[in-house]
C-alpha cells in the first residue's frame, strides 16, 4: 500500500469524525432552541397563572372567578397552537440542517471513493485490472444505491414537512373560521 492511500484513509477518517461534531452541533442547536420555547412557555404560563389566582382571590361574586377563568381559556389555545407552530419550525430548521450537511458529506464520501479508486489504479500491479474493475462496480453500485436511499428519505421527509405544514394552516383557518362565527353567533342571540 503506498503512502498516498495511506494518508487518503486517515484523511477521510478526520473527515468524518469532524463531520460527526458537526452534525452533533447541530442537534444540540435545535435542543437549545427547543430548551428555550420550553423556559419561555413555563414562565409565560405561571405569570398568566399567577395573574389568574390575584384576579380569583380578589372576586368578590363566584361568578367573576369563573368569568376569569372563560376569558383564559381562549387565550390559552391560540398560545398552544403558537407553541406548537415554533417547534415546527425548530424541527423543520434543524432537519433541514442534517439534510443539507448529509448531501455534502455523501457529496464529499463519493468524490473520495472515486479519487481513492483512481489512486488505486494507478498504484495497481500489472494484472490487477480485474480486480480493480470489480471494486469500480461495486463502488459505482453502491453509490447509486446510497443517492437512490437518499432521495427516497429527503421525498419522505418533504412529505412529512408539507403534511404538518397544511395541518397547521389547516389548524389555523379552522380558528379563524371559528373566531369569525363566533362573533356572528353571539350577534343572532341577542
């Protein structure tokens, strides 16, 4: 084996451990990102409690408590569906992320493969030729089936991100749809 290759395969072992880190990094992005929705919904959560409780303990009549309480609730769905659309977006960013840093990297793997295999080829003694050829068809098989698994996996994953993506307009103008009737209904009645 000569040095070239020797140097190639160490090469590529750096390579990937870098790579690993970076896609570590990347999730632990999105894990803080998500960290920080959570700490900002809790302390959102106990300040309208703690408001709520004031309000409660204040009332004079049961009924204003329960009153408060009415007026709370509608409130509290629109911050739920505001919750779970930021940790849509978070998740989307973040795979969009690993999407595009394993493109690369499968970018960067076949490039290496075929330089190594070249490199081979060079390197090989006479009557090797067969031997080589396999390795190419192989290599080549191999790397149509990893481009072929990939494209079905980020058509999959589009998918998934297009189907939450209209449950959540879906979700949204069911709500406005409401809100909008609402105010029409409450009309008729009196």
């Amino acid at each position: 084996m000569s040095t070239l290759t020797t140097e190639q395969l160490v090469a590529a072992q750096k390579a990937g451990v870098e790579t690993s880190f970076v896609f570590l990094n990347k999730a632990f992005e999105g894990i803080e990102k998500l960290a920080e929705l959570n700490v900002q919904a809790v302390k959102s959560t106990l300040a309208e409690n703690q408001e709520f409780a004031v309000k409660a303990l204040s009332a004079i009549e049961p009924q204003e408590t329960f009153s408060q309480h009415s007026i709370l609730a509608q409130p509290a769905v629109e911050r739920v569906q505001s919750y779970w659309h930021h940790v849509f977006e978070i998740v989307s960013s973040t795979q969009a992320d690993f999407a595009a840093l394993a493109e690369a990297q499968g970018k960067q793997f076949q490039s290496d493969a075929q330089s190594f295999i070249d490199d081979l080829t060079k390197n090989a003694p006479a009557g090797s030729e067969s031997v080589l050829a396999a390795w190419k068809t192989f290599i080549t098989s191999a790397t149509e089936t990893a481009n072929s698994a990939y494209e079905t996996a980020v058509k999959t994953a589009r998918q998934a991100v297009e189907t939450a993506e209209s449950n959540l307009d879906a979700a949204s103008t069911a709500k406005r749809t409401r809100q909008a009737v609402v105010p029409v209904e409450s009309d008729a009645k009196q």
